[in-house]
C-alpha cells in the first residue's frame, strides 16, 4: 500500500506533464491562423467578415459539444477522452493546411471545437484526482501556461522564421503546428499509460444519468454567473487574440513586429495563471475579477489610440 501511495505521489507530475502538452497542443492549433489572416484570406479570396466567421466556428460547435463531452468524461477513462480531443484537435490543424475553400476552411476550424472541450473540460477533473486540495491551484495555474506558451511560440515564430523558411506558404506552416499536435497525441498515450487516473463511481458512468444532472446545475444562481462571466471572457478573448496581430500591421507595424507585440498579453496572462491560482485568497476574488476586467478593457482601448 505504501509502495502504491508512493508511486501515484511521484506519477501525478507525469500526469501534470501529459495534460500540460495537451493544452499546448490546443494553443499552437488554435493560435495557427491569426498571424498569418492576412495570406491566408488573400489566397481563399475571403473576406474579413468571412474570415472572422471562420475564427468564430470553433467556439460556435464547442458551446454545443461541451455539454455531451463533459458527460462522455465522466463515463470513460481520461487517457482516452483527452486523447481523443487531442487528436481531434491535430486533425483540424492538418486539414486546414488542406483547405481550398471558405466552406473546407470553416469545417477544419469546426473539428477544433470538437475536440477543445475534452481538453478544458478533462483537465480539471484529472488534476482534481490526481491532486490533493492544497496543491490543485498551483498543479492548474502550472498547466493553464501551456496554451499561452503555445500561442506565444506561434506569434513569436509565423512570421519571422516559418513563412520565410517556407517562401511565405502559409499551408506549409501550419502543417507544422498539426504535426507537432499529432506527436503531443502520441506523448500523452505514453505519459497517460496508468488507467488509474480514472476514479469514477458506478453513478457516472451512466451516460444518461451524467446529461440529467445539467439542468440541475444550470439552476443554481452560482454557477449561472459563472456562465455569464465565462461567455464575457470568451467574447473579450477571442475576439482580441485573434485580430489583434492584423489590427497593430493595420497601426503599421511588420507582420514580425505584429507577431511579437501580440504576444506580450499572452505571455502576461500565462504568468498571471501561476501566480493568482496560488496567491489569491477566496474572499478576495471578486475584486480581483473586477479589476482583471478594468485593466483588459482600458489595455485594449490603449491599443486603438496609442
């Protein structure tokens, strides 16, 4: 029994490790198309209306496929359903690089919000086994860097080393970044190799039982303002981290210069999730909430008139 205890102690790290290459995957897939709209609308002939649409359509399927996904994790093992939405999510960077059309375009991004919510939804549940209460806030601001450094790899290499190594072909690129996420789906097979992380009761493994208990949820005052909070932050980020790279080459700066300057929020917010997770104490978190929200509003008119 010790010698077990001793082993699940020591293994949660790889575990840590596995979900941490997984939500970087989710970045580096998510965070591909951005640096490069300009190219990529360019050759689709697409307008920036549509390519917008296109940017939109993962977020657009993950609200639906979120609640049937979450069920679909309480009902199999997590190095399956993780390894699934990874997987998922290699296939839609691989069939962007692919796209010739608008409609092939916004069905490869589409995949993405398929695949998006095994991963958010099944990491916190993995660390919320593998972990006891007193380490779980650091384990999830240590793994909720792994995007941020994703789309900082991506902003920071598009356009000053990958379009010019590939004569400025955007497909070429971006089948870099869906390769890299089929690699990420074969490390987390290794890493996840312990079936143990999946410790659910006979009750949630009814998959009908596990859709009932929604409504439930959805009746609850909290966790209908965490809905509302959370659908504020989707609009806020995603619609400044994906145009914010076009609208500073719009302001004149090079598509390089744009790159980096886009990355400094991201890496900000990575630092940010370590440290507030740890240090932030609950009696305090909504001013804290409040005031992430001012300093992300008056930072976002900055950029529109400096």
């Amino acid at each position: 029994m010790f010698e077990y205890l001793k082993v699940r102690i020591t293994y949660k790290w790889f575990m840590l490790l596995g979900v941490w290459f997984a939500y970087f995957a989710f970045g580096i897939v998510q965070g591909g198309i951005p640096p490069i709209i300009g190219p990529v609308s360019s050759d689709l002939d697409l307008s920036r209306s549509s390519m917008g649409t296109i940017l939109g359509a993962w977020p657009l399927v993950y609200i639906v496929t979120a609640i049937p996904a979450g069920a679909l994790i309480d009902r199999f093992n997590l190095k399956y359903t993780i390894g699934i939405g990874i997987f998922l999510i290699a296939v839609s960077g691989l069939s962007r690089a692919f796209a010739d059309n608008y409609f092939t375009m916004v069905l490869s991004v589409m995949i993405f919000g398929i695949g998006g919510p095994f991963i958010s939804i099944g990491a916190p549940k993995l660390i919320s086994l593998w972990f006891p209460d007193n380490l779980r806030g650091r384990a999830m601001g240590i793994y909720l860097t792994a995007p941020a450094f994703g789309r900082v790899l991506v902003l920071s290499i598009t356009n000053s080393v990958l379009m010019p190594l590939f004569n400025s072909n955007w497909r070429l690129t971006l089948l870099v970044y869906a390769l890299v996420a089929f690699f990420i789906t074969f490390i987390w097979l290794i890493l996840s190799r312990d079936n143990d992380c999946n410790q659910n009761d006979i009750e949630s493994k009814n998959l009908f039982k596990s859709m009932k208990t929604f409504p439930e949820l959805i009746s609850t005052s909290q966790v209908r303002m965490i809905l509302f909070i959370v659908l504020g932050m989707f609009l806020f980020n995603h619609g400044t981290n994906n145009w914010i790279p076009e609208i500073l080459i719009d302001l004149g700066n090079t598509e390089s210069a744009a790159g980096f300057l886009s990355a400094i929020p991201v890496v900000t917010g990575a630092l940010g999730s370590i440290v507030l997770p740890q240090y932030i104490k609950k009696q305090n978190y909504q001013i804290v909430l409040l005031i992430c929200f001012f300093v992300a509003g008056l930072s976002t008119l900055g950029v529109l008139f400096f």
